[in-house]
C-alpha cells in the first residue's frame, strides 16, 4: 500500500493523489475486513487519542471514537463544558496543556478558521481536522471519495455536482479541492447567495439551476442549509428554496440515468432533499457514507500514528 506523507491532515488541499489514494486504500482494506465481521487488530494498542471538539458532532466524533478503538487505541473525549476554558484560562494555555500531558493524536472540531493548523504548530503529535469553520473537514471528503470509488469503481473522468449551501460548507470545499486533484469534473449548483465568490480549485463549474447543474452527472451530493452561518434574508422560505433547489426523482432525472445520491448529513428532509431520494435504496449512498466513516478514519489514524496494519 502506498505511505502517507504528511505528519498532519488539518486539509485536503496539501495532499497529493497519491497521499490520498494512500487513504483510500487502506480504507477499502479495513471497510472489507469489518465487512467481513472478523476483524480484530490492536496496531494502535497503547496509543492515547485525544478528541477536542469545540462543536456539537454525532457522525464525526463517533466514527473517530469507533475508528481508534477498532486499532485498539484509547480515546479520550476533552468536554469543553468542564474545562479551564471556563474558569477564564486561555486557548492557547489550554492546548499546551493538553499537550503536555503527551497524546499520541488529536482530532478536533472548531468554529475558527485554521484553528487545526494554528493547534499542529503547538503539538509534538499528529493533528486531524475534523472541521473548522466553513475552511475544510477533509475525513468527510476522504469518506465521501472511498464511497464514490466503491460504487462507481473510479473517480477520475466522474461528473461529480455538489448542490446547495456551498458558501458555507467545509464539506463542499475539501470535496471540490479532493474530487478535481483527483480527476473528476465537478459542478457546483447553488443560488447567488450561497454560491462561493471564488472556488478552493481550479476547473470547477458554477451553475445557478439545480437542473442544468446536475445534468449527466454521474453522482450528485447535496448540503444542508446552514443557516447558524447565514444572514438573516440571505434565502426565501424553506418551501420556496425546496421548490428550486429540493432534490428530487423528478429533478434527479436530469443526470445520468443510475446517478448515486449523497449527502454528509445531518439532512434536513423536505427542504435539501425529498424523503423518498434520501431514502431509494438503488440510488442513495447516504449510509454507506456513515458506514465507510469509520474505515476511512482508522485509515488515517494508522498512516499518521507510522502503523502498517
């Protein structure tokens, strides 16, 4: 298998293909061994993983919680609620602390743009991005990416539309950048407020109909609408954005026929995305992505911690 590079992954956009085909490999490889529901490693016996999440998280915290255990690791969840960040101690005193106390890896989850980057210059171990900000959460792309390859058995040539609030979703940011390094033709679909001024890439398309932009298109992601990050005004009612920008059979019918459904959750149903596209078992691939969420962690854990297995 192919090795990883870097010491961090705080972003997609400093990997090559081949650091990310190094993740999507040994991802396959344990997404086939629990698959198999035999597998047993402690490759990561003795490591202490520490999970700093500043925000809320369910499918993230969760699967890098599963992830390090299935290697055998210990993971250990930093409550933000019972911290000295509470008693008026500083961020930056917080992190050196913490990292004091020697972690073999940190994942963590915050609202600053860059804090996982910012976090990594003051660590002696491995950091992982979990999200920040609207910059990156770059496991979701790597997650997004095993599960795209696994069902359509390739990325390059694909014609990928991410549809919906662009503008502020670090999933539709580390896609575009992970899903273009690696070949494939990407469209974004949003309306004029919500479309990003400047694209993270080059070579991606903007398209202002959910139609046209998803038109032969071989896979078609949709984003929630992230209305914490808005203005107020910025769209109409949920009902008007559903009507235009909804993900629908009838609209779905405008890409390839056979095209996969995706979305990184949470999904607000009846607004992004229609209950019957979410859930058509030949055409959605929204749990295989929580699924894979795992594998594709413990893939990364095990690259960044130096383990072959």
């Amino acid at each position: 298998m192919r090795e990883f590079t870097l010491r961090n992954l705080t972003g997609i956009a400093p990997l090559s293909a081949d650091d990310i085909y190094a993740v999507l490999d040994r991802a396959d490889y344990y997404a086939d061994a629990l698959a198999r529901g035999d597998f047993v490693s402690d490759a990561l016996r003795g490591r202490m993983i520490l999970s700093l999440f500043f925000e809320n998280s369910t499918r993230t915290r969760v699967s890098f919680e599963m992830a390090a255990r299935r290697l055998g690791a210990d993971f250990i969840n930093w409550d933000i609620g019972a911290s000295a960040l509470k008693k008026g101690e500083s961020f930056d005193d917080t992190i050196k602390t913490l990292g004091a106390m020697g972690p073999d890896a940190i994942v963590i989850r915050h609202s600053e743009y860059g804090a996982p980057d910012y976090v990594a210059k003051l660590m002696d171990c491995p950091v992982i991005n979990a999200g920040d900000s609207r910059r990156e959460h770059p496991t979701q792309a790597l997650l997004d990416a095993l599960t795209i390859q696994q069902s359509c058995g390739k990325i390059e040539g694909l014609r990928v539309a991410i549809c919906g609030d662009v503008a502020h979703s670090r999933v539709a940011h580390s896609n575009m950048i992970l899903l273009r390094k690696l070949g494939a033709d990407v469209h974004v679909v949003a309306p004029p407020a919500l479309m990003p001024e400047k694209f993270p890439i080059d070579g991606v398309k903007g398209f202002g109909t959910l139609e046209a932009g998803i038109s032969d298109c071989d896979v078609v992601m949709m984003l929630r609408l992230q209305k914490e990050r808005m203005q107020e005004g910025m769209i109409g009612s949920d009902i008007e954005y559903f009507n235009k920008f909804g993900l629908t059979h009838e609209k779905l019918a405008h890409a390839k026929k056979g095209a996969f459904v995706m979305h990184p959750g949470p999904m607000n149903r009846g607004i992004e995305i229609a209950d019957e596209v979410a859930d058509d078992p030949e055409r959605s691939l929204i749990l295989q992505q929580v699924a894979n969420g795992v594998p594709t962690r413990m893939a990364v854990l095990a690259l960044l911690l130096g383990k072959k297995s």
